[in-house]
C-alpha cells in the first residue's frame, strides 16, 4: 500500500512539473525521466515503478522476470500504464511489455527505455570535436543486442530540435511511441528499440523550435526506399564473406606508375535488362557482366557515378541524399559488397564518385535538418548553389566536417572500394565560385578561397591515404589551383590524382575543327605538355562530355562517315599515348552516334557493324598496349616519361614524340598524322639505329581503317634528323596514329 502511495505521489509531482504534458505533447528532451523503471520508496524494501506509453491502448500488461504477467493500471487517458513491482520481481530476464492496441491487436515487446544508452561521452566528445572517424558505427540505425535482447539502436544528431521520435513500420509510424533522448551539450538524440529489425523501414520525427513539424531520412541510414518513396530501411552490414583479402593486401604496395585505365560507368543504363524495373540490373548480375567485358576491353578501374542514394534518377546521382546508403535501385547493401568483392576477385579495381560539394533540397534530407541550417549555412551567400539550386556544407562546423569525413572512410572500409573521385572540387576551393560581385562573402582575409573547406579536403587526404594505404583519391577540380595532387605536407591538397580538364577541353576543341583549318590551331594540342606534370594527372573522357546538347564524341568528329571514325579513332590513340591515366566514359568504346541517356542502354546493336566494332577492338588493343609498355604507363606524371621529337610541324598538323619507361633504353616512337592526307617518307629522329617494328597503327584494316601501314616495321639508318644520329622515314597513315618500337 505505501508503494501504492508513493507512486501516486511521484505521479502527482510529474504532473505539475508538466513532465506528462511534454512528454504527452511530443516535447520531452528525456522520457526517460519518467518512462521505464523508477524506484521508489524508502527503506528496507523500496519498489520499482514501471511506466509505459502506449497511445490511445485500452490495456497494458508487464511480463516479469518470472513470465508473470502483472496488469497495469491506466494512469492518463491517452495510454500512460503504471504497474508497481518489488524489485526481485523484474530480476532475471528483462521485462516484457503486452499491450492491446487501439484496433484489437496484441503486442508484447520489451521496454525501450529499460535500457541504458549505448553511446558513450567519449563518442560525443570525439563528435563533437569533429574527429569520430568511425561515427557510422554509432549513429544512424545499428543492429545491436543489447542484455541479451536484440533490436536496433537509432541515434540522430539534431541539437535545435524540441523533441525527436522515431518512427516506423514497428509503431504504425506514430511519433508519440519512441520519443528519444537527447544527449546534452552533444545535441545526439538516442533510444534504442527492440521492436526494430532488418528490413524495418524508419525516419526521425523532428519537432523544431518553431513547432513545425518534418519526417527526416535518417542521415547516417544504410539503405532506403527505391524512390520516389523516401524512408530509410535499417539494415546489417555485417556478416558479408569477403574473398578479396589478397587484392586488399596486394592494394597497400601498389604505386601510381602503374596503368590506370577507368571505365566510367552508370550502372542504369550500361547494359539494361527490360523485363525489370526501368531495366535495371542487380549489383551481381552488373559484377560478373561488367568484370567480364573489362577483362575483355582491358580497363584496370571501373568508376561508379555516384551509388549513393538521391531522389531524383535524371540527377545521376549527383544530387545524394543518403551519404551512408548504398542506392535500392540495383539492389542491397550485401549486393554492393558482391559486386566490389567480385571486381577484386577479377582484378578489377572499383572507383566511386563522391559527392561532399553539396546536397539538394528536398524535405526529408539534409537542409534545414532540425529547424535550423544545420549542415549548411544560414546565409545563402555561402549555403545555397546558384547554379544546382543545391545547398553548400558548412565545412567549418565539426559535426558536418565528421559526417563527410566519415563517408569516405565509411565506403573504403565497409565497401571495400579502391578510389574516390571528388566531384565538383573547383566549387569547393572558392567562394566566389560562378558567383557574381556582391553574391559571395570574403574569408577572414578578404580573399576568395574557401578556407574551411580546403581545410576540409586535405583533412580528408590525409586521412583516407593514412588509413587505407594504396587508395586513389581524384580530383575533378577545372581550374589553374596548384598542388591539388601534392602531398598536404608539400603545401598540396592531398590527391592522388586530378582531371586534367584543360587537356579534355583544349583537344575535343581542336578535333572538332576541320582538319583543313587545324594548322591554326596547333598549339590546342602542344600547350598541354608545358603542364602535363604540374599534377598527376588524369586524362578524362567522361559522361559530361556526352550530354545536354553536346553531343557524342563520334558526332562531334568533322567531315564524312569515314573520315568521323577515322578522328575517333586518332583522338582515342592520341589520349593513350599522351602522358596521364585514362579515363572513357561507356559507350565511346561503341561509338555511338547519339548522346548518352540516363534512362536507356547503351547502343550495343551497334556493333553489327564492323566500323563500330573497329572502335571497340581499338580501345581494347590500346589498353593492351597501355599495359604491357612501359613506357607508356611507368613514368605519367615526370617529364623523364616523354620528350618532343617535332611538335613544330604545324604546316602539316603532325605531332612526333617519344615515351620512355624507367629503363632509358625502352622507348617508343609515336607519329600522329592529323590531316586526311597520306604522307609518304616522312623522316623522324631516332636516338638509336637499328630496326622499329610497328606495334600499333589505328588505320589499320582490324579497326575500319584503310590499312596504311608500316608493317612490319622500318630500319633507322644515317644520317639523323631531327637534331637526332638517326632518322627512320614513316608511311603516316591519315587521320591516324603509328606506334613504333626499337628492337634490341
């Protein structure tokens, strides 16, 4: 009876300190002050109260220690259940609650807010300062057993918020039934939840300080919805059966003079299936196609546009929402992990496109998250996008610093991936990015450069190259910055590597003018070797070079049918040749005729025709030849790689040049012809006699072309030319590209 007494007394006094009315109202910070056990009393024997809320129930029940069922009596109207128990009575097994729901069902579950909270002060401390790399395996969704007891604890950062619930198909998605906890000064909320499993789809209530109310995605989420449906789903990324141990260890030792030879790729539209939804493939069917044709074609790296997942599919990805969250559209997390898996087993390396230069604006993402511009800045000067009507990271804030510093740990530990590929870095580096006068902030020393975020990219670097060894990092980064892939104690901004946009658009310039008027225009192909190793560069042919009106690259070639595959051809022999890592977006490969789509296959019909297929045997024979040379991968990014044996020759369009491998004594000899015109004896400088045999001529019969050759090869002979002791004299094929090599 006295413990009757005192609950009713501890009641009373919640109830005028308006603890039920906060907690009744979705308001509560902690309801943990007043659900779950509560001792009470006072002497020898105290009691234990335990309180439920169960909105609108008609009766609830506590299962004890014992599998005794006690009832509960109602103390609030709109579902407050109290039972009081000696506490011998909730020893043993955690306590189980039964409740009856408004429409007749039963339940029985465990308490949530019987349990103590899984994160500590030090993970909040570390969070805080910026500086939790493994914050993924905290926050979010995590499947946990907790004593004993399965489910899954969610946790949110939101410190604006008035109230955070969560809500899901395991509480009809009622926001009244797992209000959260925050974490104070951290701003985390957390409540873990039994009832929760696998394959739960999830969001986070979020009350803001205004009072409006928004159902947020779960930022830290591993998985979601297939658009346009937008809950997070939680999922276990543990339990996958790596095989891919010898890769990963082989990864660690591998150095840049290696070949690299990308295959971008959008996995939607690569090699679609229509009896599936918009034809999408699975991640496993898409690994073992995917590995079989880069064998086949010789690429090193397969690049992913952004797998991350994004609401809008005509965004390619590049608009994410779910940073953590592997995209549903072509299947599961655990599909994900088969696909790198299978890569590796192949030896195929996997790149994904990363995504931190902004977010989009939909309701249930990242703006205005807890009310407030909490991952972005206030003042649309520095938080909004005026060209993507995105929004911008507030790079200078720890908890956003550590949410993308994270990511990209998050997908080389858990997915295993080889590179990522920076989007949009030169929008990052500056503030006055495509902005005008007036539109952009100076920093704290009136310039333009963006100082928290290039804090934050070589933070980045430095971490992800410290904590996984041999990883790629590239920059897409359009401007004359210096040091992007230098080292950041070098002054550098850390990248491996860097798109050598100048050298994309300066050539695709010149190619498309008519070879009668490229005389003039020389220089468009020279001026990249006076930079070519400023930076390790990457030489990219990529999907935005194919879209929004651009057209592909075999349409963007001049002059009639043959002579459009015979500049593809030239410009494909020139790129691999030139110094720098590859990179063909699908499809250039086929040389299509139309530009890419999002929404459709590639035209692999195409390939009927034996022009078509000549692009294609070329670019796997370029990469052959990439990879076997030497001289053609060794030394990229130093100027010992490549020296000029006439790049004068303006009259004629004709390039002349040498690569060179580590041994001086391996070498090889290009010829560009970039004229329809055949030319015959044309005298080139060797540094050495003997006889060069021709390993590769694109106009040759095997590729479409009209089979100038030099076969099998020429005999360099006195006297020299070219301010060289030997000359050999080439048949220079038209519109095409020799490839000779000194035979011991």
């Amino acid at each position: 009876m006295r413990l009757l007494e005192d609950a009713t007394i501890a009641m009373e006094r919640m109830e005028g300190n308006d603890n039920l009315a906060l907690l009744l109202g979705g308001q509560h910070r902690n309801p943990f002050e007043i659900l779950g056990p509560k001792p009470i009393g006072h002497g020898p024997q105290p009691g234990v109260a335990v309180r439920a809320f169960w909105p609108e129930a008609p009766q609830a029940w506590l299962v004890d220690g014992r599998r005794q069922l006690r009832p509960m009596r109602r103390i609030h109207p709109q579902g407050v259940f109290e039972v009081i128990c000696h506490p011998e009575e909730l020893a043993g097994q955690p306590y189980q609650l039964r409740v009856v729901t408004r429409d007749g069902r039963i339940l029985t579950m465990h308490d949530p807010y019987a349990f103590p909270p899984l994160l500590t002060d030090f993970d909040r401390y570390l969070f805080g300062q910026g500086c939790h790399w493994e914050i993924y395996r905290k926050l979010g969704a995590q499947v946990r057993t907790v004593q004993g007891v399965s489910g899954v604890n969610f946790a949110v950062w939101a410190p604006n918020a008035q109230a955070v619930s969560v809500i899901g198909d395991f509480n009809d998605w009622d926001g009244r039934c797992h209000p959260m906890r925050k974490h104070e000064p951290s701003g985390i909320w957390e409540l873990f939840i039994p009832a929760a499993r696998p394959g739960h789809k999830y969001k986070f209530r979020i009350k803001a300080c205004d009072g409006s109310v928004s159902d947020r995605a779960d930022p830290y989420g591993f998985t979601a919805e297939m658009p346009p449906c937008t809950a997070s789903i939680v999922a276990d990324l543990d339990g996958f059966p790596w095989q891919d141990a010898e890769w990963m260890e082989a990864r660690r030792q591998q150095s840049l003079d290696r070949p690299i030879a990308i295959y971008e790729v959008h996995l939607g539209s690569w090699r679609q299936d229509p009896h599936r939804l918009h034809g999408w493939k699975n991640y496993r069917t898409l690994a073992e196609e995917l590995v079989e044709y880069c064998r086949k074609m010789g690429f090193t790296h397969i690049e992913l546009l952004p797998i991350s997942e994004h609401p809008f599919t005509g965004s390619w990805g590049y608009q994410t929402i779910g940073y953590y969250s592997v995209t549903s559209r072509y299947g599961s997390p655990h599909d994900f992990m088969y696909f790198v898996d299978y890569c590796h087993r192949h030896g195929i390396g996997v790149i994904i496109d990363w995504v931190p230069a902004h977010f989009p604006r939909d309701g249930h993402g990242l703006r205005r998250f807890d009310g407030t511009a909490l991952y972005e800045h206030e003042d649309p000067r520095k938080g909004e996008h005026p060209d993507w009507g995105t929004m911008i990271f507030n790079y200078g804030r720890n908890e956003v610093r550590n949410y993308l510093l994270a990511n990209a740990l998050f997908w080389a530990d858990c997915y295993h991936v080889d590179g990522l590929r920076v989007d949009a870095v030169a929008s990052m580096l500056y503030l006055d990015y495509s902005r005008r006068e007036g539109e952009w902030i100076p920093n704290q020393y009136g310039g333009r450069e963006n100082l928290e975020a290039i804090d934050f990219l070589k933070q980045f670097n430095i971490k992800i190259h410290e904590k996984f060894p041999g990883i790629l990092t590239i920059a897409e980064e359009s401007t004359a910055w210096s040091g992007v892939s230098r080292p950041v104690h070098w002054g550098g901004l850390g990248f491996s590597m860097k798109w050598n946009m100048g050298w994309m658009n300066d050539t695709l310039r010149y190619m498309r003018h008519d070879p009668i008027h490229r005389r003039y225009h020389h220089n468009e192909l020279t001026f990249s070797l006076i930079y070519a190793f400023s930076e390790n560069f990457v030489l990219p042919l990529s999907h935005d070079e194919v879209v929004h009106g651009k057209r592909s690259l075999l349409d963007q070639m001049p002059g009639d049918l043959w002579q459009k595959f015979a500049n593809l051809r030239l410009l494909y022999s020139y790129m691999w040749t030139h110094p720098g890592k590859k990179l063909l977006f699908m499809g250039g490969e086929l040389a299509q005729w139309s530009e890419w789509a999002y929404d459709r296959s590639l035209s692999w019909e195409l390939l009927q025709w034996d022009t078509h297929q000549g692009v294609q045997k070329l670019v796997a024979d370029l990469n052959r030849l990439y990879r076997s040379e030497p001289a053609l991968h060794e030394q990229d990014f130093v100027s010992e790689g490549f020296e000029w044996i006439d790049c004068h020759n303006y009259n004629d369009s004709v390039l002349v040049y040498l690569r060179k491998a580590k041994n001086p004594d391996d070498f090889l000899v290009i010829c560009a012809n970039f004229t329809p015109v055949v030319r015959h004896d044309y005298p080139v400088g060797v540094p050495r006699p003997g006889f060069y045999r021709e390993i590769f001529n694109s106009d040759s019969n095997y590729y479409g072309g009209s089979g100038v050759t030099n076969a099998p090869g020429i005999t360099a002979t006195e006297p020299g030319h070219h301010m060289r002791p030997y000359a050999i004299r080439v048949t220079l094929p038209p519109l095409g590209v020799t490839i000779l090599k000194p035979e011991k």
